[in-house]
C-alpha cells in the first residue's frame, strides 16, 4: 500500500494540497482498512516523503517545483549515473550495517515482484524506483534517503524512463537486484557494493552502446 500512496504523491494525484486525506477517506479510496493505510503512511514518514503536523493532519514534504524543472532541464542519463555511481554503493555499504531485517526484507520482496513482472518495462521502473527508496531508507541516514527521494524526483523525468525502461527489465539487471538483495541479507555491504557498481558499469555501458546506434542511425 506505501507503494501506491508513495507512486500517488509523486505523480501528483496530491497536488491540489500538500495535505493528504484522511485515513477514513484513503482507506475509503484504496479499499483497504485504516490499520494498512496507517503501516503505509508510517513507512512514508520514514521515508521522508510526508510528516504530520499534529492535529492538522499529514502533509507532503514540500520541494520547490522550480528547482526539479531547472535540473531537469540540465540533466541527462549520464549525469544521472555519475551521480549513481558515486551514492549507491556506499548506500549498500550502510545499509547492510543498519538496516533493520523488515526493511530488508522488503527489498526482498520488492526482487520478487521484479521477477514476476519481468514483461512490463514500465513496471521495472517503478519497482526499481521503489528498491532504491528502500535501500537508502535502511541506511537510517536522513540526509543520504533525502539525497536518493530528490534523485528518485530527477529520475521520474521522461527522458529518463524512456532511456533505461527496457534495459532494467533484463535477466542480467534482475540477477543483480537479486544478488544485493541476498548480500544485504547477510550483512555483506562489501559485495551489496561491488554488485551494485557493476550493475551500474554494465547499464552505462548499455546506454552508451545505444546513444552510439542512433548516433549513427
């Protein structure tokens, strides 16, 4: 459920007001029972996505749309896995050494989901977002998952999903996810790290491999 409210914030289903509906009216929506809808929006907050406000209610994190359209604007898919490369294996690193077995268990999960839903594209992407999120989350480094949901935020731009939405949905990108997964299960960040760098290495090399072809297309 955190997956659906978390994909309703950040394609701007909310954007009328930064505060969500209540649990009553989500629940409602969603047709499920308050208790989900309340698990789901304590893994938002932990996520940094949402905060309650007391009695007011439970608001969006709010982020400048200004900033997101200029970076946007400036930024491509190699930017995107310079930034990648440099982050995401030490997210491993410390997400091995204080993430919580639930949370790691939910990137588990989220391979699962990966593995049956290996012919949508589209999907792949999602939980491929959804992965990231979570592993950054483990870290329990607040400055590291706000670093990763502004990554996530760029990432969600068009040219983006168009160039790596095909790519991810491979066996050899699958078998990665899936080997992270399990060195995280066994407290090995070293290898969650030198799995992910490969990862990344062989989807760089894939995206300039294509820029090449159309280059000369």
């Amino acid at each position: 459920m955190a997956r659906e409210i978390r994909k309703a914030i950040t394609t701007g289903d909310f954007s009328e007001s930064k505060r969500l509906p209540s649990e009553r009216v989500l629940s409602e929506s969603y047709g499920t029972s308050r208790t989900t809808i309340r698990k789901a929006m304590n893994i938002l907050r932990e996520e940094g996505l949402i905060y309650k406000l007391g009695s007011r209610g439970t608001f969006i994190v709010d982020v400048p749309k200004e900033m997101f359209s200029s970076v946007r604007a400036l930024t491509g898919p190699k930017q995107i896995m310079d930034v990648r490369y440099a982050v995401e294996p030490q997210i491993c690193r410390l997400a091995a050494l204080h993430g919580r077995p639930r949370d790691i268990g939910r990137i588990s999960e989220i391979c699962d989901r990966m593995e049956r839903a290996i012919a949508s594209s589209s999907m792949q992407t999602e939980l491929e977002s959804e992965f990231r999120t979570v592993l950054a989350h483990c870290t329990g480094n607040v400055l590291l998952i706000w670093i990763s949901r502004n990554l996530e935020e760029i990432c969600r731009g068009l040219k983006w999903k168009a160039s790596v939405s095909d790519l991810i949905a491979s066996s050899d990108h699958l078998t990665h996810y899936r080997f992270i997964a399990n060195a995280l299960q066994n407290r090995n960040g070293e290898l969650a790290a030198k799995v992910t760098q490969a990862h990344l290495m062989l989807l760089k090399s894939q995206l300039a491999d294509r820029s090449c072809r159309q280059n000369i297309g």
